[in-house]
C-alpha cells in the first residue's frame, strides 16, 4: 500500500486529507503539535487504512525531527510528503511594531518546518515520490496586519518550485487554499464575529470551500497521475485569487455536489483530426471503466478548438460561448491551449496571444461563477495533445472537471514543460 505522512494532521484541511487518504487504503502517518493526534489513526483505520500511526511533534524542534526520522527508518518508504501545518499571527499588531519572538516562530513553521522535513525524510523518499506543500492565497496578495503570514507563504511557493527544478524525479507541487470553513471560521460565524456574506465577498463562487474539498485536491496531487504538475501551484480557491472587480461577489445558495458525483465528460472538437481522435479514442477506451457514459449530475467538457491553429483569443472565447449556451449552470469546462508557438508564429506573438487568452479564461471564470459554471485551462507541448499522452492526461482532465474541483475556476496550468523564448 502506498504511504503518506500529513503535517497539521489533527484538525481542520489535514485531518479531513487524512481520512480521505485512509478511504484509498493508504499508509497514514500522521504529525500534530497537539495532543489530539492520538485518536485520529482509530478513525483513519476505521474508514479503510492499512495502516496508521501518529507523532505528536513540534516541527521547529530540530531533536524533534531527528528522533521522527530514525522513526521512520523502521516504517514503511514514502510515496507523498504533505506539508500542511501552519501557524497564522491573529495579533493585528503592525510588523514594525514586532518583536522578534513574535514572528520567528510563525517564520520557523510555515517556511523553514517543511524545508527541515523534506531533509529529514528525503531518505525513506521512494524515488518517484509526491511532495505537496500547503501554501495560500495570501502567498499571491499581501494580507496586512497578519504578521509574516503572507511573506512566509510566499517563501514556500518559490521553495517549491526550486524544489522540483532540484529534483526533477520527485513531483513537487503547491496547494493554495482559499477561504475554507474550518472549525475557527465557522466558530467565528457561529460567535456573530463572522459574517458570511462579508467572507465570500471576493470570491466569484460565493461560498467558502469545505475542508474535504481541500483534502481532495491534496490527496489528486500526491497521486502518481499528479506529476505532471510538479513545480504549479493550485488555486483552489473559488475565484478569489483572479477576481479583480470592485463590486461585492454574490452569496451562493448552492450546496456543493458530493466529492464523489459520476462526471459525465464529454469532447468539444476543433478542427485538427488527429488531436480531436486522439482525446475521443481515449474518452472512448475508458468508458466501461470509470467515465459515466449517460449523462450526469457533473458535466465536464473538454475543447480542443484552440489546439487548431488561428486567433487564439477567438478560439477561447468561442468555445466558451459554446459551451455557456449549452449549460445554463453547475458544469466545467476545460480549455486545452497551445503552450508554444506554432512554426509559422513569431514566439513573442504567440505568448501575447496566450497571456490574453489566460485572461480570458479569467474572467469567463468570474462571470459565470453565479451559475455555478466554471472554466480551467491546461497549456500542452504539441506531444501532449496527441497521441499516447493524451491518455495519461486523463486523470488531471477528470479531476479538474469533476466534483472533486469545484471549488478551482480560472485556473491556467501550463504543464508543457515549455521554455519558450520570446524575440522578435
């Protein structure tokens, strides 16, 4: 069985990802500060785990994590890593005003923990093995008033990515989670401290995400059908992070769909024969396995239309006029955009194009999320959007379109690999 070991494990995005991980039959170690890590493994074993065992640590004690590694010598190799733990600072006091005692310890856990666990376990690492590291949305915008909280999540996105670069043979990604209704928020809503039209305000969906929806994304990018996105990070987070309109987002009053609603996918062609075969064969050769084949309460689409050559900008925004004019809400759609120049494009005409059609992608996502309607695209090297590989992309397709993602719009992960340089 593969194996698995969760930072913050005791409570909120982590133990919701520790159960999940426990329903697929993983191995589950699992790491909290708190004394309240002991009883999750009897829950984890109750939902399907081979196995599971707790470690009440704290990671910014350098003896701590040297006894946990000569632990985990005698435990099973590691197929993912999940640095989850974190600390916010609730202060509201000024960083000038600060003394160092104050931050250091949020810097310690939020950026420097999950550097000294990755050494401490890089050798129980299997040699394909998933790193996922938890991050945030305050890693893209600055949060005032919450100490180092967004600087340090900045830290790690980058680490991140110089992690996979580092070691190309691990799969190395970034979660960023949005507004998640963990125990503190709804507290916080409960105590009238909260109001919840206040909290969805910048995010496009209009609700906070459920800690399960977290742990879905987690539990996808520490599979092995995740490495393709090694070195991205993953907003998951409603909107909020592209959203830049000055009116207030509505508040939703959908319920989200079960993680584990059938998807009913289906294909969007363009004009390129040998792609558009190539994504049917392998919709096709799945079909008595685990696509549902009649129609379904989640419909995803995926379009090649902008595979085909021409204007880009027109070719994403006429697959999404398509696509909005056949669903009138709760459906997905997925755009597969060129990453690189076609032979007859100048390169920086291309990526002028593709940062415009990224936008757009954008801000379909925040006027069609009232609709519960979303849009994500995927940025392939021409190997990708043919042929064999097409298959392999599959699980990335089923999950971005599917129930397990509902709470990911506007999302434009380039996964080709591309380093295209732009000149005239």
């Amino acid at each position: 069985m593969p194996a698995v070991l969760i930072t913050g494990a005791a409570s909120g995005i982590g133990r919701a990802a520790a159960l999940q991980f426990a329903q697929q039959g993983w191995d589950c170690l699992l790491v909290d500060i708190s004394p309240a890590i002991a009883e999750l493994p009897q829950h984890c074993l109750a939902q399907g785990a081979a196995s599971a065992q707790a470690f009440a640590l704290d990671l910014t004690d350098a003896q701590a994590l040297a006894l946990l590694g000569r632990q985990l010598a005698q435990l099973p190799a590691l197929d993912a890593l999940v640095n989850n733990a974190g600390i916010s600072d609730s202060s509201g006091r000024p960083l000038a005003e600060q003394a160092p005692v104050q931050w250091q310890r949020l810097l310690r856990l939020n950026l420097q923990a999950p550097q000294a666990l990755f050494e401490t376990c890089l050798p129980r690492l299997k040699p394909d093995a998933r790193i996922v590291n938890v991050s945030s949305g305050a890693g893209h915008k600055a949060i005032p008033w919450r100490g180092l909280y967004s600087p340090s999540k900045a830290g790690l996105i980058a680490w991140s990515q110089s992690l996979a670069q580092r070691y190309p043979q691990l799969g190395v990604s970034t979660l960023c989670p949005g507004f998640v209704r963990t125990e503190l928020v709804q507290g916080l809503m409960d105590a009238g401290r909260l109001a919840l039209a206040d909290a969805v305000a910048k995010i496009p969906l209009g609700r906070l995400a459920e800690p399960e929806e977290m742990a879905a994304a987690l539990v996808f990018l520490a599979q092995p059908q995740a490495r393709v996105l090694s070195g991205q990070v993953l907003s998951v987070d409603g909107g909020s992070g592209i959203y830049g309109g000055s009116s207030r987002c509505a508040l939703s009053t959908a319920v989200p769909a079960p993680l584990q609603t059938p998807l009913y996918l289906q294909l969007q062609a363009g004009s390129d024969a040998g792609c558009d075969g190539a994504w049917l064969q392998a919709l096709q050769a799945e079909d008595g396995a685990q696509a549902a084949t009649t129609p379904a309460p989640c419909q995803g689409l995926i379009s090649t239309q902008a595979l085909a050559g021409g204007d880009l900008v027109e070719a994403v925004l006429s697959a999404g006029q398509q696509f909005a004019a056949a669903h009138a809400r709760d459906a997905s759609l997925l755009l597969l955009l060129p990453a690189s120049a076609p032979d007859d494009v100048p390169a920086w005409q291309h990526q002028t194009a593709l940062a415009a059609a990224r936008m757009l992608v954008a801000t379909l996502a925040c006027e069609w999320a009232t609709q519960g309607l979303r849009i994500n695209a995927l940025l392939l090297s021409p190997e990708q959007a043919t042929g064999a590989a097409v298959a392999q992309l599959l699980p990335l397709v089923r999950f971005l379109t599917g129930a397990r993602a509902q709470f990911v719009t506007g999302q434009s992960l380039d996964i080709s690999g591309s380093k295209e340089v732009q000149h005239v």
